[in-house]
C-alpha cells in the first residue's frame, strides 16, 4: 500500500468532531484529522501484512494519524526481533504525546514473544531522564511483562522512572496500579517500601483504589498509607 494511497483514506476517515475531542485530551499531539483507532488498527494491520519495511521508511510524521499508524505497524508486523527492535530504536525519539507512546507500546506483540530480549533492549530507556522515553518503559512493563517471572523485577524498575515530566509519572502510577490488580501481595509488600517518588506515590495509590479489580478490604488498607518514604523523612525532620 503506498504512501498516498494511504494518505487519501486517512482523508476519507477524517471526522471534525472526533479531531476535536481528541485534540483535547491529547493537547501536544501533532494535528488531528479524526480517524479513529479501530480504523487505524485496520489499515495496519494491513499494511504490516504488505511491505512494513517500506511504509516505516517513508512514514510522515505530520498528523497524529501518520504516528498512530507507525505505532501500530510496528506492532503488528512480523520479522525477527532485532529488526523490529531497531525500527523502534528510531520511533521512540519520534515520540511527544502520550496517544502514540501507550499506542505503540500496548500494540507491540513482540515483547510477549521475546521478552528476556525486549527486556534488555526496554532498560536503556529507563535510564535516559526524559518524559516519553521513560513512559515507554512504564506502558511496556503493564501491558507485557505483568507476568509471575517478571513481577519482582517490573516494582523494582519503576522506582528507577524519576522523570518528574507528568507524562511519566502517571505511567509509572498506572504500572503500580495495574500490578496491584494481577499481584496484590507482591505490589503490596513493595508499596510498604515506598520507594517512588510522593506524587507517583500517592497517584498509584488513588489509581488502585478507583480500580473495580480491586476489593474493598484492600482499598480501606491502601488508604492508611499515607507518604512516599521521601515525604516521611521530610516530615520526621521538620518535627
């Protein structure tokens, strides 16, 4: 499928009133035609059939839709995992709204297929102090590595996300949030630790108790914890 071809049906699929909705939630989004996801997953998953390597290459960047479709495409197409890892290694910089990092990063199977790989690869992100790369390790670790072999690991990496860009830290929340629903022992026992930053701290915490997965024994217990360790520490001094 080329290039302009897919263009004129992104043109067909444009919708003024889902442009604007979106473009409220998704404020530093590139601008917004309106097609909407379920479309966008289709005409992937077409084109990942076809030939990916061509439509990545010569993907615009100036739509949200354009990013969207690279994301998804990424997801779906298969190759082997250095291949696809080195494509993402080149969308990952590309990255500058939270729609495009959560949709690339929940659409891409193959962390399921190769985790001990995609692992590694996932840590170098971790470690560079910026918004949407950290995000990446967050909406990674939720989506695919929220796994018995992998629990201890994933609690133990988010203390390491310290952007303190809002993006990253509501992805680090929602990672905690999330392992507490598969793993409440565990996610418990390391929320007693409270290592993570006091806003993530207390945001993973309202996340959990909003959560329908969750009992209400367990919400009442969350409740009682009150600060991050940084934030008894200053509280402890000041008294």
């Amino acid at each position: 499928m080329r290039i302009e071809e897919i263009r004129g049906q992104l043109q067909e699929l444009a919708d003024e009133s889902n442009a604007r909705r979106s473009s409220s939630i998704t404020p530093n989004a590139r601008p917004i035609l309106g097609a909407r996801i379920p479309d966008l997953r289709r005409m992937a998953k077409q084109i990942a059939k076809e030939d990916y390597r061509a439509f990545l290459e010569q993907c615009p960047d100036d739509l949200l839709e354009w990013q969207i479709l690279h994301a998804f495409v990424l997801g779906y197409a298969k190759d082997d995992v250095e291949t696809i890892l080195g494509y993402a290694d080149r969308f990952i910089p590309k990255i500058g709204d939270w729609c495009v990092n959560d949709s690339f990063c929940q659409s891409f199977r193959i962390a399921r297929q190769h985790r001990a790989r995609v692992w590694d690869w996932l840590m170098q992100y971790a470690q560079k102090e910026k918004e949407y790369p950290q995000r990446v390790v967050a909406v990674m670790l939720l989506s695919h590595f929220l796994v018995e072999e992998y629990i201890g690991k994933v609690l133990e990496v988010t203390e390491r996300l310290t952007c303190d860009a809002y993006y990253t830290k509501m992805g680090v929340a929602w990672c905690v949030a999330t392992a507490y629903a598969k793993f409440p022992a565990e996610t418990y026992s390391y929320l007693q630790k409270k290592r993570l930053k006091e806003w993530t701290f207390r945001k993973a915490i309202q996340k959990i108790t909003e959560s329908f997965r969750v009992s209400a024994e367990d919400k009442a217990l969350l409740r009682t914890m009150k600060s991050s360790g940084a934030e008894a520490k200053k509280n402890r001094i000041q008294s």
